[in-house]
C-alpha cells in the first residue's frame, strides 16, 4: 500500500511538474509555437501505449505457455491501461492537427494504423465479455491479444515506410531528425510521469481482476453450501415425518 | 499565446482520461471488496 501511494504521489508531482515545465522551460518551436507543446504528453502517450501493449503480449505468451491465471489479469490490465494512453494520443493528434494542417483527420498510414490499434484491443476487451468460462475467455483473448500486437511495430514503422501527413519521426530518424536537448529533457520529464502513471493503474487494474477471481470462488463456494443445504432439507423433513 | 485553447483542451484530455480511468478502477474495486466481505461473513454464517 505505501509503495502505490509513493508510485501515485510520484505520478501526480512528476505530471505537474511536466506540465509547467512543457509551458515554461521548453523552447518555443519555430512554425508551430504554442500549440507544438501538445507534443510533451501525445508523444509519451503514445510510447506509454506500446509499453502497456507489449507487456500484454508478454502476459498473453506467458498465458499460453503457463495456463496461470495472473498472467490474464495482467493481460486485461495492460490492455484497458494501453486502451486509455492510446485513447489520449487518438483525441491530442487531432486537436494538435487543426491549426497545423488545417484538418482534424486524415487517413494516412500512422494516422490510420493507430485507430486500427485502439479498435483491435477495444475489440480485445469486449471479446472478454462474451466468453463466460475463464479458461476459454483467457485462451481466446490470449491468442487474440498476440495477433493485436502485430498492429504496433506497423503503427511504429508506418511514417517510416510510407508518406503521410503525420511528421517523419524525430527521435530515432535518421540523420535528418533530432531534437533540441532542452526539448529533449522536457519530453523525458513527461514520459517517465505518464510512465509512473500507467504502472500505477496497471496495478490497480491487476487487483482489480484478481480480486474478481476471489470474488467468483466464494460465490462459487456460497452457491453449493447453498445448494448442499437445499438438498439437505427436504431430507431432513421427511425423516421427521 | 496563439492556440492556447488547444493547448489546453489538449492538456485537460490528458488529465480526465487518466482521472476519471482511475476512478472507475476505484470504484469497482471497492464494489468488489464490499461484495467480498458479504460473501465471507455469508460463508462464516453457515
């Protein structure tokens, strides 16, 4: 319990202080200015997003090759967590985009690619919904979870290897990309807050699932003790009789 | 500051996606954790 009020206090203090520090350290950028510091919390949302995919990738392998059930709840977890950061990076792309294009959307690859993510691990968790006995819920979304993460490295590669509207990569893109260093920090400062903030609710998220097994046990138990004394009663009254 | 509004527009999503995810993990949890003692005190009961 201390360890997630430190990883929350850290979360909040560190997002605050990416904020004012988006606002009033970073440099203003040439064409853009102001609206250009959307980049502070969509970029790190976005990377947030494929960390929280991967590590449903590896609950999912992990699933399949162990058959424990913790590695489903982290699975779920991850996935309603990567839901939300991509859900972030979906609405901050088009409210960056306006003033910048002239266009909320376009469907160019990485634009294109993203949606088709956030659908595919929305689809993930409805999926989930459908299927009652949790054996088959964790195979089906286990096997499911693995093709969905297919979708990240195209998503990464996409304004790589096709023209779009969306700008060519600025960290790792060659020879022609870059990033001033105070920019540079400053995206740091942010990522590793929504970072902290993503492992504290795939924490939560992972308690949450488990305490649902438990919850689904006991009921379980209550049902036959339930059923057993329904039985037991009709009995009891006969021999009486 | 030109687009200020979006910038905060933009800032403000960033909190409520977090905020209001949070709260509805909250909220379940402690739903469950109600549900949970019930279910144990029904158990304990006989």
């Amino acid at each position: 319990m201390k360890g997630r009020i430190a990883l929350a206090f850290a979360a909040a203090a560190l997002m605050v202080f990416a904020g004012y520090a988006a606002l009033y350290i970073a440099p203003d950028e040439k064409t853009m200015h102001a609206i250009q510091r959307i980049f502070y919390f969509h970029v790190p949302s976005a990377i947030c997003a494929f960390v929280a995919f991967f590590v449903v990738f590896i609950a999912n392998f992990a699933y399949l090759g162990t058959r424990q059930q913790k590695w489903d709840w982290l699975g779920v977890a991850g996935a309603e967590v990567g839901v939300a950061c991509s859900t972030i990076v979906l609405i901050t792309g088009p409210i960056w985009a306006h003033p910048v294009w002239g266009v909320w959307w376009t469907w160019d690859a990485r634009l294109t690619s993203t949606f088709v993510l956030w659908l595919l691990y929305t689809a993930y968790l409805l999926l989930r919904g459908f299927l009652e006995d949790p054996q088959r819920k964790a195979t089906f979304s286990a096997v499911f979870g693995i093709f969905a993460f297919l979708d990240v490295p195209l998503v990464y590669f996409s304004n790589r290897l096709w023209r779009t509207q969306h700008p060519q990569p600025v960290i790792l893109g060659g020879s022609n990309s870059g990033l001033d260093p105070m920019m540079g920090k400053v995206l740091l400062i942010s990522f590793v807050g929504v970072l902290c903030l993503m492992a504290m609710l795939i924490a939560d998220r992972y308690r949450l699932e488990r305490l649902r097994w438990e919850y689904e046990e006991l009921r379980f138990r209550a049902e036959s003790r339930a059923a057993e004394e329904g039985a037991k009663a009709p009995r009891a009254a006969a021999e009486m009789r | 500051m030109k687009n200020f509004e979006s910038l905060f527009a933009a800032w403000m999503v960033v909190w409520a996606v977090f905020f209001l995810y949070e709260v509805t993990v909250a909220r379940r949890l402690s739903k469950l954790q109600e549900d949970i003692e019930r279910l144990k005190q029904q158990l304990r009961e006989g």
